[in-house]
C-alpha cells in the first residue's frame, strides 16, 4: 500500500494490499479500498465508490469545483482534480 502526500483515511477503513492511495485523496470511514485511488478524490462505501472531489485544505468541491474553504478553483482530468 502507498498512501501519498494529505491523503486522509477515515477510522475503521480497510485498505487491501498493493493499493495507491493518491495526493489529497480522502477515504471515508469504513470504507474498502479494492482498488487505487485517484489524487483528491473522495470515496465512501464497500467496495469504495468516488462521491466527489476535495481541495488540498480538505473541504469537498462543489458542483463548480470550486472549495469554499480556501477559494481555490479546480478543473477535472483524467487523474484527478487539478487546480488552475
């Protein structure tokens, strides 16, 4: 298991072996990991499934993917979201 930089995981959370979680990535409690994990995604449920993106301070991305905690603004890509 690799577990980059600012990612989160949530209490309770099963990771199974050879799994990437990405940059920024948040896992939710209880959730399991089956599979890589893409930069600030956030993924909920067994197997875990993505619901949404986060910023890098940690808040969720809104429809616009913009974080209201900090401002910053985001676009999706194939790998994840990326700020601009």
């Amino acid at each position: 298991m690799l577990v980059k930089k600012g990612a989160t995981i949530g209490a309770n959370a099963t990771i199974v072996c050879g799994v990437t979680i990405g940059s920024y990535a948040f896992v939710g409690a209880g959730a399991v990991v089956t599979g890589n994990i893409k930069d600030q995604t956030l993924v909920v449920g067994n197997p875990a499934q993505q619901i949404g993106w986060v910023c890098e301070c940690g808040v969720r991305l809104d429809i616009n993917f913009v974080c209201n905690g900090c401002g910053k603004k985001f676009m999706e890509l194939k790998n994840g979201a990326v700020s601009f």
